[in-house]
C-alpha cells in the first residue's frame, strides 16, 4: 500500500515510521524543506524526534503532487486549526479512490467541526472513506517501538480495517471502532484535561488531586460525547480513559507541560514557548466549551481551563472554583 503522510512533526514523523514499519511505501509531506530534506537524506528529524532513526525507505517533499500521487491512504497530522488551509489547495492532487485518515486532536475554532468532518469537506470525501486514529499515542514512545494500542475509527467497517492492516505492526496494535464521534471528542477534550492536571500540579497539588481531575474528566467528556450521539462504550476505551491517562501522566505531554507552566506562574505566551509543539488543548478548549453550550452541557473545569487561558482567570482560583461548586451526587 502506497501512503501519504501530510506534516513532517512529531506525530506526522511517528505515525509515518509506524506505516512503514507495518511495510507500506511512505511518502511524508512537510512545508519546511530544511526538515523534508533531513528527512530523506540523513533519515533524522532532529527538531521533533531527536535521535530517532526514521527507516530509510521514507521519502519526504515540500511538494503536495509528489507526495500524493498514486497514495492509497492519506494521514493527516498537521495542527487542528490549520487543516482546513494546508488541504484545500491539495484537493485536485488526493487521488480519487484513497482513503483519508485524521491523526488530529482537536475541534475547529471557526466552525466547532471534529477534525475528520473538516477532512471530509475539504477534500470531498464521503464520510465512510474518512478514518480516525486517537489513542494513547504519544509519538517519541512509538518512534522508540514501545508497545502501544491505538484506535481506527470509521463509519465504515472497511475502512477501519483497511487503515488498521495498514498500521499493524509488532509493536503497535489497532483496534477498529465505528463511533467516530466519541473517539473523536475523547483526543481532544483529554487534551483541555491535561490542561487542568499541568496548572494543579505545577501549584505543588499531587495524585489525588490528579486523580479527580481525570475521573470527573472522563466524566465531562463523556456527558458531551453522548449529548452529541457517541456511544458509551468508548469512553473508558483506549481512546477515552487510555488516552486521558496517558496525557495527564505524562511529562512528554505538550498539554501537560504547558498547564505545568502556567501553575507555576507563566503567562500564556511565555507557556506556548516553553512548551514548544503543538498545544491543541489551547485553542480546543474555546470550540469544545461552545460545543458542550450549544447541547446544554455542564463541562465544569473545561470551563475553568478557558477561563485561565482566555479570561484572564489566575491560576490559584482554578480549585476553589471547581471545589465551591454546589455539591451533587457522583453519578448524574
Ligand atoms: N505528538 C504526539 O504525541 C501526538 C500528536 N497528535 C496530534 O497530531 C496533530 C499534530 O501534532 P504534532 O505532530 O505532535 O505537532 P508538532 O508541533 O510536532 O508538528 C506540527 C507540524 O505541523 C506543521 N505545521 C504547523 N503549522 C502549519 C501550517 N499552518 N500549515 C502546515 N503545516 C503546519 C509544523 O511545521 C510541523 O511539521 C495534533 O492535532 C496533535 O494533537 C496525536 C497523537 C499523538
Ligand atoms: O495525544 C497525545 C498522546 O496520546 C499527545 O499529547 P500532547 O499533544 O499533549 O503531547
């Protein structure tokens, strides 16, 4: 199988090396050609995943047409909010029976759209030829071949196991699932979470902090997802409970780190440098707030994380805000 990888970074590079593992011919394409071309010389992308040798049988163009002819599967991983811009202009090179296959974790701003339904616009694909990997995925452990599970979402059951044969090597295990909407809604929203988990521990809070902020996460994401049509199921799955845990543990994580930043007193530009990546927590916790508004449901620190990083909320008032909500029964 011949696959397209669109954005050279850390996640584009890993799932890239993942393909080509599983024995698909890889073309990655990225818009900086210094990368492009570290990439296909010296099999190294230092500035996303130093160290890493990259197999040598993946190329890598600045240029949309090389990459894309004759691809089989195209796999988006490109920053949430400039999707819709960076494949536009690609439309006419997609060819026309390939399926596409969105590594993103985010919702548009613009638009409150999940990422696979931008892909679906802008590249005139049906839905069922649209697929969506999101898991406890953190890229530098995968490029490092560390065992990792994942999630192939897709209406269409053919297509979750295409994709999925396509990715299925040694080290990384796919499994297929049909809600595409509740996979979807799980990788970005965990993201606002780990967001809430960085500021409380960069405040000196520790495990049961972290623990509750994870559990009544997975609690908000959940309330939104069903509001929204997913299904229960997903939510304590890899993509759900999987990931939410992966990223609120995780250092390496850039939504983490950037919420440890800002607990420890950054303001928010001085934690986007920091952190470095990208943050899709960010900018997806503003459409996600709009989403949950839009259906009536309560997304309390969701809430709490867009008024500290768009409102101006200091970071000490984060807890007593949460904590001085009316009291309630744990399960409604
Ligand atoms: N890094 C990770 O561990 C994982 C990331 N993801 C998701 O993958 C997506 C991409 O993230 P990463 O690769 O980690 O980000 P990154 O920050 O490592 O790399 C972003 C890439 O996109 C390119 N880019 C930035 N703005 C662009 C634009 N306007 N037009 C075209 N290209 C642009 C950059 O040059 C870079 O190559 C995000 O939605 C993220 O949530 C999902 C699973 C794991
Ligand atoms: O999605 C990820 C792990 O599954 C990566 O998390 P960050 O984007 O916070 O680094």
């Amino acid at each position: 199988m011949r696959a397209a990888v669109l954005g050279t970074g850390a996640w584009g590079t890993t799932f890239a090396t993942v393909l080509a593992d599983a024995g698909c011919d890889v073309a990655l394409w990225g818009r900086s050609a210094a990368v492009c071309e570290e990439i296909a010389t010296t099999h190294r992308n230092e500035a996303y995943l130093p160290g890493i040798d990259l197999p040598a049988t993946m190329t890598a163009s600045t240029d949309p047409a090389t990459v894309l002819a004759g691809a089989d599967l195209v796999a988006i991983a490109i920053p949430s909010q400039s999707v819709r811009a960076t494949l536009a202009p690609m439309r006419p090179l997609v060819p026309a029976h390939a399926v596409a296959v969105s590594l993103m974790k985010g919702v548009e701003l613009s638009t409150d759209q999940r990422m696979s339904q931008v892909v679906a616009e802008v590249l005139g694909l049906p839905v069922d030829r649209v697929a969506v990997v999101s898991g406890p995925n953190l890229a530098r452990e995968i490029a490092e071949r560390q065992p990792t599970a994942t999630v192939v979402a897709s209406t269409s059951p053919e297509t979750a196991q295409l994709v999925a044969r396509a990715c299925a090597s040694a080290t990384f295990r796919p499994y297929t699932n049909d809600d595409v909407v509740g996979v979807e809604l799980c990788g970005a929203v965990k993201n606002i979470i780990a967001v809430a988990v960085g500021i409380a521990q960069g405040r000196g809070l520790r495990y049961n902090t972290m623990a509750t902020i994870i559990t009544r996460g997975l609690v908000e994401i959940t309330r939104l997802g069903l509001a929204l049509g997913a299904d229960a199921e997903t939510f304590p799955g890899l993509a759900g409970m999987g990931d939410l845990m992966a990223t609120c543990a995780s250092p390496a994580s850039r939504n983490h780190s950037l919420g440890v930043h800002l607990g420890q007193g950054m303001t928010l530009d001085e934690a986007i440098a920091a952190t470095g990546g990208t943050a899709e927590g960010v900018k997806t916790s503003r459409s996600v707030l709009e989403l949950a508004r839009s259906v009536g449901v309560e997304m309390p620190i969701t809430e709490a994380v867009v008024a500290v990083l768009h409102e101006g909320l200091p970071v000490d008032e984060l807890a007593p805000l949460l904590l001085g909500r009316p009291h309630k029964a744990e399960r409604t």
